[in-house]
C-alpha cells in the first residue's frame, strides 16, 4: 500500500462513530469490511441461536458440567492482612525488632509504611492465593492469624505483613451457579450445533462446484 492512497483528515461526518477517522481514498472499502465482519458476526450468532433454541438442558446436564468444571466455581484460600512496606533494609529490621518486643503492628504501619490506597497506614485488605507477589504466597500462606512474618524482600522494598484472618478455600454451591452453568451449556451447544452446520454447507459447496476445499483444520 503506497501511503499517498490516503491522508488522515478531520471528520466532519456525523455518521462515523467517535474515534473513527475519515481516510479519503480507502474509507469507504475499509468501513465496508468492518461492517460486513460485523454484520457476519452477528447473523452467526442469531443462526446459532435459532438452530439451538431446541435444547433441552436439565439438571441432571448442568450437574454434570458442574463436576466437570468445579474448579471454576472454588473460591481459594484467602488472608485479610495488614502491612508494612519501606524502602530502606535497615528501617525494616528496625520495624521488625518492635513488633518483636511488642509494638502494635497498625501503630507501626501508621508511622512508617509508604503503602498508599489498599492496605495503607495498617489498614486490614484481603487476597486470595494466586494474588500474592510469588516470594511471598507460601510464606504467608503458612501463617496462622496474629503472626507476622519476618522481612520480606522484592523490588519493590521491604515488606512485612500480619496475617489478620485466614479463609479456608470454598465451593460455589450448585444453586448459585446454576444460572451460569445453563448459559455456558447453551453457548457451548451453540457453537457446536453452527459449525457443524458450517461444515455441511461447505462439503456441499465443494461437491457442487466440483472443487475440492480443504476442510476445516485440514492440509491446504
């Protein structure tokens, strides 16, 4: 493409969508491909839905697919901590000798911490295993409410964290996900019933036009 085929100019058309620039030259073929790619989409979608309208899903499916996906439906383990971070190694090991000898650990984050938004001046966050900055989730995760850990170190400073509450992992129970469970079936049955429609239509093309095409996921 020569970049003389287009220049970028103001848009003074009122029927382009915010953030759409005119391209003279090229605008109207590069719109009509947006809009035919778009449109597609969107009469897959309803032939999709129709051909699928017949489903019928019980509980018995969803239970299964409920089983077979638990993992999505398990809220992990999670802490409600407070923290401490600066950023000089000394100040920490100070810090660290003080909730030692006594010190409350909120008044500690209150002087010294430069943690800004959650977990700020000592106030108490959750997380959830998986969310914790890698060096630290097993330490902490090892730890039982009221204990602190000793100076924890990234690149991001000096670190130390007390473990408020602990929350052992859950399950979703069946009832609440039920919902989500028959929309996932429905769109995965969708999907499945539409290709496999897709592909008859182009084996019966190819039988047609007497040119064979590769088929989907095939050699070309």
């Amino acid at each position: 493409m020569d970049p003389g085929d287009y220049t970028v100019v103001p848009d003074t058309n009122p029927d382009y969508p915010e953030g759409f620039e005119a391209l003279t030259g090229l605008e109207k073929e590069w719109r009509g491909r947006i809009q035919d790619r778009m449109e597609s989409m969107i009469l897959a979608s309803e032939i999709a839905g129709r051909m699928a309208s017949g489903i019928v899903i019980d509980d018995e499916m969803l239970q299964t697919q409920y089983r077979d996906t638990i993992d999505q439906y398990t809220r992990p383990e999670s802490l409600d901590l407070q923290v401490i971070r600066v950023y000089d190694q000394d100040l920490a090991e100070d810090i660290s000798k003080k909730l030692k000898s006594g010190w409350k650990f909120s008044r500690l984050a209150e002087i010294y911490s430069n943690i800004r938004g959650e977990g700020a001046a000592g106030n108490i966050f959750r997380r959830e295993r998986g969310e914790f900055s890698v060096p630290f989730e097993s330490k902490l995760m090892e730890l039982k409410p009221g204990q602190i850990t000793e100076v924890l170190t990234s690149q991001e400073g000096y670190f130390i964290y007390r473990v408020e509450k602990k929350y052992p992992a859950t399950v979703l129970p069946f009832e609440e996900v039920k919902d989500r469970l028959r929309e996932e079936y429905r769109s995965r049955a969708e999907t499945r019933i539409f290709q496999e429609w897709l592909d008859g239509e182009i084996q019966t093309v190819n039988i047609r036009m007497g040119t064979p095409l590769p088929s989907p996921g095939g050699e070309l």
